[in-house]
C-alpha cells in the first residue's frame, strides 16, 4: 500500500501547558513496496512518526493517505482498528511483550484476535517461525527458554502473523550481535522483494542504510532535514554531520582521500565494494601511464 503523508503536524498534549510539537509539516510518500530508513537523533520525531503510520496517534492537522484510507485529525477509532492489521510494527525490543506459556501461544494470538481459528493460526504461526529461521519444534517450548535472539525472532514471527502489507521496524536488531543483526535485515529485505512488503526502517546503523534501504528519510527536530536515495542523501554528509548524525564509514573515509589527497572519485563510495572499484580502476590508470 502507498503512503502519502501531507503536511502532518503532531503536538503531545495539545491545548494543555505540556503541549510539545513532535512533528512540523511533514509532507512525504512511502511508495508500496519501497524499503525506506529513517534516521535521526534520539527525540527527533521518528517513533512519533511511526505511531501516526500504524494508527496508534492521530495527526493534530495534516493527513494521511494509506492506500485508498485517508487519516485526519477527526478519523474515528473504529476506522483505525481497520487499518491496524494491514500495518505490522516490531516495536524496539519486542521480545519483552512476549506473554505465552508456550512460543504457539505468542503467535496465534494476533491471527486469532482477527478471527482466525485456532488451528488456521497454529499453521500460520508454525509458517512464519519458519520464516524467522526457527523451526516448528520451537511451537511448543516456553519463550523464556529461547536465548534473546530467538526471543526477539518469535516477537517478530507474531507480527509477520497478521501478513502486514506494511512493516514498520524501530531499530529491530538493537542489542543482537552482528550476525543476528544481519540475518533480521536480510530477512525483511527478502520479504520486501519477494512481497512487496513496504518496509519502514528506524536505525542508527548507517551501512545498514546503505546495504538495504532504497529511500532514506532524515528527521532533525521534528522535522524533514533532507531526503533522498542513499546515494543523494550521503552525499550531502556536511549536512548530517552538521546535525550531528553519522555517515558510512566509507563516505569519510572517501571525503579524507579527496581532502589531503585529492583523489577524484566519479562518484562518492558508499560501500566498500564500490570504493574499491574505483581505487582499482585509479591505480590501473595509473600503472598504464607509467608503462607508457
Ligand atoms: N508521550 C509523550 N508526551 C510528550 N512528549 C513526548 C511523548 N513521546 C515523545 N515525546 C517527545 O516528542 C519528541 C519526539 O520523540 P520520539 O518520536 O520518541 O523521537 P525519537 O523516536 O526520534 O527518539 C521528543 O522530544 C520526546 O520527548
Ligand atoms: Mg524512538
């Protein structure tokens, strides 16, 4: 489903002394299907801006359009139940609202609270365990057994129960090592490839921006400070950093070689493979001036 946010401003507490502005004039699309990152300094808006995305916060003006929903300051509680199933969220650390007995009884609760039967959903939540690599023998264990990883794997596998059109992932791999971290990402960006998922990343991890994301959205105080491909948005790195955000390490890493050696490069390297394509190409140029 597309997403089109227009002009959305949110205030906490509105109209009482601890009225805070969160969000200022948003106006952004999240194409269906797309992979984009948001990233931003801690209070800068993004969880805020999530919790309008899946219905838990209403704009204070502004709308929404979600597919063919349209959400405004008046849109009713009613019509957000509605919309709620088709946006899954994996909230930070998810595995610490795990509640069952068993991992089953974690997963079918989602399917079944929409109407499924007991047994559609038992299968269902034994499909998407696979999904998160665990498999069925998992069903039956009690979720306090797992390790954190697994924890967090069979949280995830509650969302993915529902079949979102939509994910939404605050920082989903904080606190995993680097591998889990890896195989969560590489996970949604199957699913965002192979379903069209339209994934919504919160991280802090710039390469991750880089390794997955097609969009990035960059939030500063509550509002858009730039937005773009990886590629447009890194390249203005003089003004994340002046915001004081991270870039790839390849990006300063490229910005030193171009400052104190001036090195050329056609493009700026996001990666490592595309830095080293280019040095390779450099110094072959170089080796074939001097044999000639
Ligand atoms: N429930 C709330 N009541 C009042 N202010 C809030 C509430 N939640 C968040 N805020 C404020 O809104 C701003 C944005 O917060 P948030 O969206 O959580 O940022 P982020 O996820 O980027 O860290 C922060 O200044 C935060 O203090
Ligand atoms: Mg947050």
């Amino acid at each position: 489903m597309d997403i089109q946010l227009k002009n959305i401003n949110y205030k906490y507490n509105e109209g009482t002394p601890l009225e805070y502005q969160a969000l200022h004039d948003i106006t952004y699309n999240f194409p269906k299907g797309s992979f984009t990152a948001i990233v931003g300094h801690t209070g800068s808006g993004k969880s805020t801006l999530t919790k309008l995305l899946n219905g838990l916060l209403i704009p204070s003006s502004g709308n929404l359009r979600m597919g063919n929903r349209t959400i405004t300051p008046h849109t009713s509680e009613r019509d957000l139940k509605l919309l709620r199933k088709k946006i899954g969220t994996v909230m930070q650390f998810p595995e610490m609202q795990l509640f069952g007995q068993t991992v089953a009884e974690d997963i079918v609760f989602g399917p079944m609270n929409y109407g499924s039967s007991y047994n559609d959903a038992l299968e269902i939540a034994a499909e998407k365990l696979n999904t998160v690599g665990l498999d069925s023998s998992y069903l039956e264990q009690s979720p306090f057994d797992l390790s954190g990883g697994q924890q967090r794997r069979v949280a995830i596998a509650g969302v993915l129960a529902l079949e979102p059109e939509v994910l939404i992932l605050d920082e989903p791999t904080i606190g995993l090592d680097p591998h889990g971290q890896q195989t969560i990402l590489t996970l949604f960006k199957e699913m965002n490839q192979t379903l069209d998922t339209t994934i919504i990343l919160i991280t802090h991890q710039m390469e991750d921006v880089v390794k997955y994301a097609d969009n990035v959205l960059v939030l500063n105080e509550g509002k858009i400070l730039t937005q773009g491909t990886p590629q447009e948005v890194f390249e203005q790195d003089h003004l994340l950093q002046k915001a004081g955000l991270d870039v790839p390490v390849i990006v300063s890493l490229a910005r030193e070689m171009e400052a104190k050696y001036n090195f050329k490069f056609t493009s700026l390297p996001l990666s490592i493979e595309a830095l080293t394509e280019q040095m390779a190409h450099y110094l072959l140029e170089v080796a074939d001036e001097q044999n000639n």
